[in-house]
C-alpha cells in the first residue's frame, strides 16, 4: 500500500512511502496519477479541490485550499491554509464509545508506605533554586555509591527559577517542584535551598502541607560549612530508607500514564498517536489511568475530545481550559494557529488542525473523567485532560508533576530528552526506529506495514508493563532527565 485514506469523508490521502510524479495509487475508492513528486507523511489530491473548498483529512476539515488543486497533487502549506481563530462556540453532544475487553494484569512495582504505587524507587534531589544546580549535580556525582540493591538510581533536575519571580511563576514554580516532591517514583527526596531566594524554605514546606521525614530532607546550603559533606549525610540516610522498597505484583489498574508527542510527521495521526489511543482505552478498560495534555494541540479539533466529557460539568471546564489558553496567546498579541513547526511542516503537517486531529487520537475513545489545571495532580481514574503548552519540556514535567508514572511520547522526526519520569519514545515510522535505536523504545511504524491497530495498542501496553517492572527506556539508560517550568511574567 504507497498511500491510505483514514476516513471515507476525505479527498486526501496521506503518502505512506516517496511517491513519484507518475505512479498511481490506489486510496479507498479512488484511484489516482500524481501530478509531482510527494513526500512520505504528506498529502495527496484524490478528487479536483476548487478554490475555497475544504481539505478533509481524518473525517474533519483541516483548512480550505488557497489555489485550484488538481487530482494528484501535492496538498500542503503552498495552497492550504488554516481555518481557525481566536473565537469559537462549543456545544455539549455527548457519545460514548464502548471499551475493549481486557484481561487483569499486574506489573512488578513498589508499594509506598502511604499505598501508592510506584514503577521506579529513585533518590530524587530537587533544587528549590537554580543557584544550587550545580551543587545538586556534584552530590549526584559523588554518591553513585548508594545506587545498588533495590535503588535505581539518584538525580537531579536542573532549572534556573526559584528566585526573582513573582505571583503567578512564583506560584507555579513552588507548586510544580512541590509535586515533583511528592511524585511515587522517588523513594527519597532531598530537597536543597540556598537560604536567600525568593522561595524560601518554609515557604515551600508550607507547600508540601505533611510529608514523611524518613523520605523527605531539607538542606539549606548557606546554613552549613561544607554543603556536600551535609548532603551526602542525607543522602546516605535516605538510600537507607528506600532500600527497604522492593517489587511487588500490582494490578495494572493503579497506573498512571501521561501521553505527549514531539518531532510529529503526517504519520502521527496514523500510526503511533492512535495506537497510543488504543493503549489508552486499553489501560482504562482495566481501571488505570491516562492523561493528556498540549492544549494548544487541541485547537481544531477539541469537539472530538468535549463531546466525550462525562457530564456538562466537565464539558464546561474543558471549554475553560481551552478558552483560557486562547486568550493567553491573544494576551501576548500571539495568533492561535501559529503552529505547526518547521519540522512538523517538512514531515507533512499542513495546518495546525491537520496537527490537532493527529494529536487527539492519543486520547483513544474513552469518556473524559476529569480536567486539570496546571500543576494539578491526578485525583480520577480514566482519561484525564492536563492543562499544559505543546512545548516538550514544560509538557512533560507538567505530566510528571501531575503524578505520571511514565510517558509515552509519539515522535516522527526523533527526540533524546527524558522527563523526571520513564519517557517512552514510540516511532511513526520504521525507517526512524531502525535509524535513532539509542532514542526509540517502541516501533509503531509497523502500522503503516499493515498491523492492525488494535494489536498494536495491545502491543503497546504489554510493552508498558515491562518499563513499569523495571526495564529501562533508552532515555534512562543514558540518564537524560530534564525538566522545565512554564512562566510568564516578569522576571526581577
């Protein structure tokens, strides 16, 4: 098959491998001769597309053609254009979709001392200011030393906030790294200060509210004569805490796992966002959790995802969610379609509706349960809506603040970062997965070969358990763990 049709309504099909000027393809009913040359992941005419009509893509229309466009011929940037604005009126139509049927299934994790689950038992350092990174880094260093029995390993994630911010970034800033704090993954966590921030130390406990001081300890550098001696002391207490952690069977059903995509092509819609979504309702289906965020990648096609709230209620705070996003962009004289990417472009992402249609298919089928702010933390099982930009970085901390025990993160173009928690790279395509082995963990290009969807989800999620029980992704096993908070105002 050289190209497919995703939905009976479209008159464009999507180039599954580089078609020439001349070849013919077939796509659904219609057959067609290119015009030109059409990249994989990029679109082609199947029928005559007048001026002003629309372009369909995944049953919705992704924008409306600025030129005649010909059956056959490259469909893209040069004679597309978006369709969107600032505005939009929404209208609760509720569906609901029925879920697979799932066996039980459990994955080897840790149990903490408060009943939660955990898929890693990590010592974490959290600098409460980006001037202590550097002494955060060394204490890694130097304490590898601890990293053996039960324990997984000790990091720490650098960031330059903490100080010279006010309201809102403050607030942000300290809650964001209060939940990273809290997070089930770090089996002990050394929180470190300078002593002079804006953020200060009881500031941030009062943040936190309780917490266990076997797992959680406080070093304020400017306090003591020798920073690394003191830090290694408390390091050497916790590692003797969290080595008393070890793996056990856990119902499926108590993980939490966020869903992200970055570098996409014209495959993500295709190939790995809806598998993704197939895992999605595969883990709800067995009582677990998803969270999906980028709302600013929801922008044309967030119908898809309101109408499987769960009740008005909900539709209405996912509507405040977007309609809050918009009206950020607008505040900063921004337009809201100002998307795709350069890279997203080159793979065959015409609008910024071609680009949301794809990336909602992470979200599967099942009914929304809940939506939450920025920095807010899983309360729901079933598919939760984070509030959140389409920057990987700020994304994906957003994901492991909210409590995330690992995320998936679909790629078309490849990229190595890592958040605090497990990142699982999962390809659109094979030539990708073959080329980028030390960045790829899970190949779904293998949809675009003919595997079916379903059994590619069911794929996916057999690949879940194994990184929930302990098999690293290629991220952690070259230590790549960052982090970015998301700010906006003033910086003193």
């Amino acid at each position: 098959m050289k190209a497919i049709l995703i939905h009976p309504r479209d008159n464009v099909a999507v180039a599954l491998e580089d078609l020439k000027k001349g070849d013919q393809i077939q796509a659904g009913e219609h057959t067609v001769t290119l015009a030109e040359d059409v990249a994989r992941g990029h679109k082609v005419a199947l029928t005559a597309i007048e001026q002003g009509a629309h372009i369909v893509k995944y049953g919705c229309v992704i924008g409306e053609a600025t030129a005649p466009i010909a059956a056959g011929s490259w469909v893209h940037t040069h004679n597309v254009h978006t369709q969107l604005s600032e505005g939009g009126e929404y209208k609760y139509d509720h569906q609901v979709y029925p879920m697979p049927e799932t066996a039980p299934r459990t994955f080897m994790g840790y149990r903490r001392k408060d009943g939660r689950a955990a898929i890693r038992n990590e010592i974490w350092i959290i600098p409460t200011v980006g001037c202590v990174n550097s002494i955060a880094q060394q204490l890694v260093r130097e304490n590898q030393d601890l990293v053996k029995g039960s324990i997984d390993g000790i990091y720490t994630f650098a960031h330059p906030f903490g100080c010279s911010q006010l309201g809102a970034d403050h607030a942000q800033t300290r809650k964001v790294l209060a939940d990273l704090v809290r997070h089930p993954n770090a089996g002990g966590v050394l929180v470190l200060s300078l002593g002079c921030e804006n953020l200060t130390q009881e500031q941030f406990r009062e943040e936190l509210g309780s917490w266990d001081e076997d797992r959680v300890k406080f070093l304020v550098c400017q306090e003591v004569p020798d920073e690394i001696e003191a830090g290694s002391a408390l390091l050497k207490e916790l590692a003797a805490f969290a080595s008393g952690f070890v793996r056990e069977p856990i119902p499926a059903s108590e993980l939490v796992v966020g869903m992200k995509c970055g570098g996409s092509d014209g495959l993500s819609g295709i190939t790995a966002n809806p598998t993704v979504g197939r895992f999605s309702d595969r883990l709800i289906a067995l009582g677990g959790t998803t969270v999906l965020t980028e709302v600013p990648e929801m922008f044309g096609a967030e119908s898809l995802l309101f109408n499987r709230c769960k009740d008005e209620a909900t539709f209405r705070e996912a509507v405040e969610m977007v309609d809050k996003f918009k009206e950020y962009f607008v505040s900063h004289g921004q337009v809201v379609y100002e998307n795709p990417s350069p890279g997203n472009k080159a793979g065959g992402i015409t609008t910024l509706e071609d680009k949301s249609c794809g990336c909602v298919q992470k979200g599967g089928s099942a009914q929304v349960s809940a939506v939450l702010a920025y920095g807010d933390q899983v309360t729901k099982k079933g598919l939760n809506l984070l509030s959140g930009p389409g920057n990987d970085l700020v994304s994906s901390t957003d994901l492991t603040a909210a409590g995330c025990h690992m995320i998936l993160f679909t790629t078309g173009r490849g990229t190595p970062f890592g958040a605090p928690a497990p990142t699982v790279k999962i390809s659109t395509n094979t030539a990708l997965y073959e080329k980028k082995k030390g960045w790829i963990d899970f190949n779904a290009g293998t949809v675009a070969e003919g595997e079916p969807l379903d059994e590619a989800g069911e794929r996916l999620l057999d690949f879940v358990i194994e990184i929930a029980s302990g098999k690293k992704t290629r991220t952690e096993e070259k230590g790549y763990r960052e982090i970015s908070i998301f700010k906006d105002g003033v910086v003193l």
